[in-house]
C-alpha cells in the first residue's frame, strides 16, 4: 500500500487516480481496499470525495444517439466543403506545390502516353464535374450520383459529372480504387482509367492504374466486366476481352496488350473489402456495422446498448454501401442517414426472439 | 465489475493517445476520421463544461457544433497549438460568453459580469464572500459559497484534469492567481465541511 497513512486532504484531492474513482468508479476494488485498511483516512477520503463532487455538480452527458446525429453533422458539412471546394481554395502555396508536383510525374506521363482527353468525355454530360482525391493514408468511400461506392486508396482519385447523364454513367479515375457499381442495365457504367475502357451494369472489381506504372491492372471480384484499350495504336493484337469473377487483366502500356489471367483471389490492391464477401450469421449487429466501417472507411453511429440484443443472418455480396445499410436496417427495423463517409443509425432496438 | 473496471482503463488510455501532437497534425492536415475522433471525445466535456455559464442546453450544443466547424475550417492554421483540449475548452468559453452577453441585451444577465477577466485577488474574493456565506441561510452545496470564477478553476483542475497552466490559458488569468483560486478554494470548501459536521452534530445532540 501506498503513503496514504499520511494523506492530508489535499492530497487526496490532487490524486488524479482517487479523482478517477469517484467520478467514474474506476478501480473500485483497489480503492475499496485502500479504505479499508486506512481506517484513519476515512474521514479525510470522504471528505475529499464530496468536494470532488461539488466540484463537479450535476453530472450531464448527452444521449448517444443525439450525440451520433451532432457529430454526423459537423462530417456531414465539413465534407461536403472538402469536396466542393476542392484544392484550389487552398493557399497559392500549397497549389503551387502541388501543380508542381503534377507537372513533375504527369510531364514525364505525357511524354510517353498521350492520354485521351477525359475532361471532354465527362463534359458531355453537360452537368458540373466534381473530383475528389484522397490524400489520407485512410480509404476514402466516394459515393456517387447512381449509389455506387468507390472506396479510394491513399492518392487515388475519381472525376464524375454531379448526376449522370440518362444513357450512360462515366467516369475517370487514376490511382488504385475498388468499385461496386450499383445494378443497372439501362444505364452502363463506363470507367476510363489510364488507356482502359471499362463497361459494367453493376459488378464489384479493383482496379490499379497508377500513373507512373507502365501497366494497368483489373481483377473483378462479382459479375461479368467488360475491358478494352482506348488508344487504337498500330500493333495488332486483343483490344477487347470479357472478365468473370477471379479473372485478372493486365493492360501494357507501351505494347496496348490485353492479357487475362485466372486467379484464386480477387485481391490485386490490398483492401479487406476485396476478399470480404460479408457473410453474416446471427451476428451481433455492432460486428457487423464494424466490417462496414472496416471495408468503407466509413462511421457509422449507433447506439449500443439499444441494438445489443440485434443479431443479423445474411449475405450481402458486391451491392454498394447505401444498399448494405438498407438490408441491414430492414432487418433489425431500424432507421439510418447517410451522408458521405458518416451513417447514422436509430434503432429501437430488437427483441430477443431474433 | 472486473469487465467494467477494464473497458474504462481501454477508454482512458486512448484517451491519451489521443492528445498527442501526431494526431493533431494529422487533423490539421485534413484526415477527416482524426477529426471525428477529436469530435467524439470532446463533445461531452465540453458540453459538460459549457453547464457552467448557461442553462440553456440547446445554445451550449450549438456553440459546440459550430466551434468544431471553425476548428475545421482554419486547421491548416492551428498547427502551433499544443494543447489541445486546453485550447477547445478556452474556444468555447469565448463563444459561449460572446452568445451569452449577446441574449442578454434582452434579458436580465447581471452574472456574467463574473466571467469578466479582471486579476481581482482571490484573498478579497474570499473575504467579501465569506461575509455572503454567514448572511446566506442556505447552504446546502458548498460550492455555491465560492465566486464563480474559483468554481471554474476548480472545476477544470479536478473534473477536467487541466495543468494551472492550461487553466491559465482558458480563463485569461495568471498561473499564480490560478494557482491561488485552486489553494483557497479547497480551504474554503473544507472549512464548510467541518462546519457542516459541526452543525449536524449540534443538531444531533440537540435531538437527543
């Protein structure tokens, strides 16, 4: 046992451990203990004790759940200011360095590949175009116009016009990113990353197409993808094959070849998402709210206590985030909110029989 | 107990990890689950902090929300700053006092003359107000014999765990008069208690 046969009052105030117990019961054996084999103390401990208390007054927290709808909010706002501000609302400097820097690879990018002219593709959808490139080392979910998630890797970025045009989705990315395009047949989903063309109605896959390496890469996980190369140069050779779960393409740069391969795993740019096929079965639901968030880099809010009787048993396979949380929320007969990379759900919580 | 006791220890360490200077850079730099974090474990105390000023739970939140935008908003600029908790708690204050002298052009405020940041010695705080506390017949919490101002200090020594220094900072005050506030104070709170005890027994051998 410590010194405390000789505490005054003071110290037991200034104890930053003692303080803990008594606003949070923290250690309750060992200061239990302490009270009991300090006889003498007593009256100093409990009267150290009801001056922290007044110290404090009233002790008033607010609710999880008002304070998971506060917090998505202030993401909700401040993402949304990310995005439409974009980087050139930064300070000259900043800019600078980064034209710099864009010069610095992309000169040395366009020497070698003329690259097709993507913001005269996304222009005529006639609407406004946005582009969002993650600068975290954290995965970056961009959710787009038709639903479809795009989770970005550190440095990945993605242009899309702010609502699709009614025949066709585009849209251009660089840098490594998964997709998982929401079901449409009436309106394809075409990705122009590097030289590669890429047409879906709704499939999950992976692409890597960074700028400085000489090939560009696509291993699709769900559902039928369909790839060819936009640069018709004079080589003769495959400019256009159809990919199946598991099967990887690898487009060269200098030659504009097309090669396909099987794989055992779709896993080509190292994120849990590519392998994780979220099966659940009578999982607790905040389990399963953490895989999303793991998968999406997304928060999602909820109140745990509420839902912790709320198992889920399900499958849920390459559709898009928002449709995840759908299925989900159906389930445990809850509601959500999503707003860019923060969910907010409210439940009432469930009933044992689940 | 065991498990309860052991998720609160998690909580706490994390806590402190959370302050450290790496993760701030990182907020400033814009990484967005950062400042999430910083908005989860800040919100509570803050607004626990902002009970002090006003009752009016509605305008503390608001005051809150609107402080992490701004913090968001110039954080390219906040780089310098190294407490960070210190820094929320002293942002806030501003705000509140600022909202609250506002509405009070329409209502009766006479209080928040106390927040005023005048360098009046604690020791004439204590003498004046000892003289409240005697004409005063209730005294129920002692808390509420001390001016508002040493209540603060107090409140943001113990409850909050800030260093005199940070306090400092907050309240606009010296460290020694920090330090004065925090010393008198429990002197003061003592003295009631034994007071109280006092009365009690009096009062218990009244009866008997």
């Amino acid at each position: 046992m410590n010194n405390y046969k000789n505490f005054e009052l003071k110290d037991w105030v200034e104890d930053p451990g003692f303080r803990r117990w008594v606003y949070r019961g923290e250690d309750d054996a060992y200061w239990t203990s302490v009270l009991k084999n300090t006889p003498l103390q007593a009256e100093n401990i409990e009267q150290a004790r009801e001056i922290l208390l007044m110290v404090r007054g009233e002790a008033d927290e607010i609710p999880e759940q008002e304070l998971a709808s506060r917090k998505a909010n202030i993401l909700d706002y401040i993402s949304q200011e990310t995005q439409i501000r974009s980087w050139w609302r930064r300070s000259w400097l900043q800019v600078a360095a980064v034209l710099l820097l864009t010069m610095g690879f992309g000169g040395y990018y366009y020497k070698r590949h003329s690259q097709p002219p993507y913001n005269a593709v996304l222009a005529q959808s006639g609407s406004r175009i946005i582009e969002i490139v993650n600068t975290n080392e954290a995965v970056k979910l961009v959710t787009l116009p038709d639903g479809s998630s795009v989770i970005l890797k550190k440095a990945a970025k993605i242009s899309y016009p702010a609502s699709f045009a009614t025949d066709k989705r585009e849209v251009v990315m660089l840098g490594e990113a998964f997709f998982e395009v929401q079901k449409n047949p009436e309106q394809p989903f075409f990705i122009y990353a590097g030289e590669m063309l890429t047409q879906v109605t709704g499939t999950s896959f992976s692409i890597k197409a960074n700028a400085a390496d000489k090939q560009v890469q696509l291993v699709v996980k769900t559902g039928v993808v369909d790839i060819s190369v936009i640069r018709a140069g004079n080589e003769a050779g495959n400019r256009h094959v159809i990919l199946n779960p598991n099967q990887l393409v690898t487009l060269d740069r200098n030659s504009s070849q097309l090669a396909k391969k099987d794989v055992d795993e779709p896993v080509l740019i190292g994120l849990p998402i590519e392998s994780q096929y979220f099966k659940f079965k009578k999982t607790p639901v905040k389990d399963v709210f953490l895989a999303l968030e793991q998968a999406y880099g997304v928060h999602i809010h909820f109140d745990k206590q509420v839902t912790s009787r709320c198992n889920i048993t399900a499958k849920l396979g390459d559709e898009p985030i928002r449709e995840k949380m759908q299925m989900i929320c159906e389930v445990i007969g809850a509601k959500f909110e999503m707003q860019d990379n923060a969910i907010a759900v409210f439940s009432n919580g469930c009933d044992i029989t689940d | 107990m065991e498990v309860l006791s052991r998720t609160c220890v998690k909580q706490a360490d994390n806590f402190n990890a959370f302050y450290s200077p790496e993760y701030w850079l990182q907020i400033c730099e814009g990484n967005i689950t950062a400042f999430g974090e910083l908005v989860d474990h800040n919100f509570n105390p803050l607004y626990h902090y902002g009970t002090r000023f006003t009752p009016d739970k509605g305008l503390i939140k608001d005051c809150i929300q609107d402080l992490f935008l701004e913090i968001w908003e110039k954080r390219a600029k906040l780089t310098h700053i190294v407490s960070i908790k210190a820094y929320l708690f002293q942002s806030l204050r501003n705000n509140l006092i600022t909202r609250i002298k506002k509405q009070s052009r329409f209502s009766d405020f006479s209080e928040n003359e106390e927040f005023a940041s005048q360098d009046d010695s604690p020791e004439l705080a204590w003498i004046t107000d000892e003289t409240d506390a005697l004409t005063s017949s209730r005294l129920e919490t002692g808390i509420e014999m001390l001016p508002k101002r040493q209540r603060e200090a107090l409140y943001l020594k113990y409850y909050q765990d800030l260093s005199n220094e940070e306090i400092a900072g907050i309240m606009g005050l010296q460290k020694q008069a920090v330090a004065n506030y925090i010393h008198y104070g429990i002197l003061k709170l003592r003295e009631y208690w034994k007071y109280k005890t006092i009365l009690l027994a009096m009062i218990i051998d009244y009866i008997n």
